[in-house]
C-alpha cells in the first residue's frame, strides 16, 4: 500500500500514477467532502472485487462520485426531477439513486473530482473503512485499519485530516416523489 501526500491539489508527479492504478482496476483510498472514500472505476469487476474484500463485505451497492453533473449523463441517464436535484445540490452531499446498485453524486472536492476526471469515469466512493467500523477522516486512520490485512488498497491519497460532517444523503426518485433512503448532510 503506497502513500502520496499532498497539500491543497494533486502534484503532476503523482497524476499518471494515480491514473494507471485507476484504469488498471485498482483500488484507492481518496479524500470526498464528506470523509476518506476507497473506490476505483466502477464498472471494473476487478475493482469491486477487492473492494469487498477490504471492506469483508458482500453488498454490491455503491456510493459514486462523479466529475460533474455532465459526466454522471455520460454514464447514467437522469429524468427531469434527478437532474433538477442535481443542478440545486451538486457539488455536494446528495446522493440520487440511478441504478440497481448505484447512486452517484458530484462531491464539493476537488481532489475527488480530479480523480474521476483522470480516470474518465465515475468512482466507487465507499467509506474506506472495514465493515462495521467508525466513518474515516484522516489517511492515517485508513492506513491503521488496512496495514495488517492481507488485501489491502493500491494507493492512499493523504489530505490531511477532514472536518467530521455527515454522510451524504441518498435519495430515489419515484413517480416524481423524492423518497430518502438515508439521511445525511442534505435535509428536505
């Protein structure tokens, strides 16, 4: 598991490193608005697969994060209300539910964002802990809970320590109707 610091962007130095772990089905450990997130490309069966295995989950739903509101219709197709929702919250802690497994949001972070730009998709954007334990805030403390495992993420994005705020809230679009699967950051 390898560790890049940086400050207030991405230095060049790491960007095609950080792009060919991405596009190589890896898995990172990356800083969101809302905590450390471990993703990889979404649609990479490899990237998933480890994923649960750091996680030592099953469940297949999946928080995304995405560049912008123009990537995420690259990718997923939004009706009249989501794009509405989006265009008032986004960037930010709202997640909308667009598929069996996935609801996608544009996180307020432009490291995030960086990310998924280099990439060229959206990301996996799970909280990067192991199952059942405490929301991470800092590189370190994903460090801490990864080092003694046998899988183990590619790379660890450190920015630094977040400011502790609530998950995002995710919510499905029905018949018109916003309904809320979780609450978080975003009230209605």
């Amino acid at each position: 598991m390898e560790i890049i610091k940086i400050k207030k962007k991405i230095q060049k130095k790491y960007l095609s490193q950080i792009k060919k772990i991405l596009r190589n089905d890896g898995v990172i450990v990356y800083p969101t608005d809302t905590a450390y997130a471990l993703g990889g490309i979404y649609s990479s069966g490899k990237a998933i697969n480890k994923i649960l295995k750091i996680k030592n989950r099953q469940d297949r739903k999946f928080t995304l994060v995405a560049s912008d509101l123009k990537q995420v219709r690259k990718f997923f197709e939004l009706n009249l209300k989501e794009q509405k929702l989006a265009k008032q919250f986004w960037p930010g802690p709202l997640s909308i539910v667009v598929s069996k497994n996935y609801a996608v949001r544009v996180p307020n972070n432009e490291i995030a964002k960086k990310l998924c730009r280099l990439a060229g998709s959206p990301l996996i954007a799970t909280s990067a802990n192991i199952s059942g334990q405490a929301t991470i805030y800092s590189a370190k403390e994903a460090v801490k809970q990864f080092a003694d495992k046998k899988n183990q993420p590619d790379l660890v994005v450190d920015f630094g320590r977040l400011k502790k705020i609530k998950s995002s809230t995710v919510v499905l679009i029905k018949n018109k109707e916003i309904i809320i699967l979780r609450k978080g950051s975003v009230k209605f």
